[in-house]
C-alpha cells in the first residue's frame, strides 16, 4: 500500500515518533470505524492504543495528538483517496493474516 503514497517534503528520520505504515494504518482503521475527524482519530487512538500496539508492527509507542495526525496527513500526495482506500480493503479482506493481525479485535467494540 505506502508504494502508492508519497510524501511532500522529508521527514528527518531521527525525529520520527510516528512511522507512516503504521501510523497510517491505524488512521484508516478509525476512518472505518466512523471517527471521520483528526480530533476523533486521536480519540480511537487514546481509547484503541492497548490493542493497537499489540496488534500492529512497529506501531508508535506514544498517544498521538490531532496535530501531528493533520500534520502527517498535510505531508501525504495521494492522488485518488477512492484508490488508496480501495486497495487497503483489498488488502484487509484477502490477507490471510485479518484475524492474525486482530483487526476484528481493534475494530469491534468502537
């Protein structure tokens, strides 16, 4: 999926607290869950962050606030947002490892 994202700018990887993978991943499972908003993403994440990180390689040790989602968002060119969440779904229903990953877990209760 990050083949079809590009970033404006770097990002000086010393500094990183938030890797776009995971960090992206966890944004699109709150977009799917219903929180539509950079407020309400850091919401799931406070409320989601247990499981998330156990579930999610590489996920973010820390909370993560409104401003640094619609800052790392603000850094992301995506041409078609249709086409990078179509092929996420993609990935989520034909990967063999859904349930390994535990996203039924993490979206389940929300």
């Amino acid at each position: 999926m990050m083949d079809i994202v590009e970033i404006q700018g770097s990002r000086d990887p010393k500094k990183v607290r938030y890797p776009l993978g995971p960090t992206l991943f966890a944004i699109i499972l709150a977009w799917m869950c219903g929180y539509n908003s950079a407020l309400q993403v850091e919401y799931f994440w406070r409320y989601k962050f247990k499981i998330l990180k156990q579930s999610i390689p590489n996920f973010p040790d820390s909370l993560i606030s409104h401003d640094t989602v619609n800052g790392l968002l603000s850094l992301l060119v995506v041409d078609d947002l249709k086409s990078i969440m179509g092929h996420f779904a993609e990935l989520v229903i034909n990967n063999k490892g859904y349930n390994e990953l535990g996203i039924k877990r993490i979206i389940s209760d929300t």
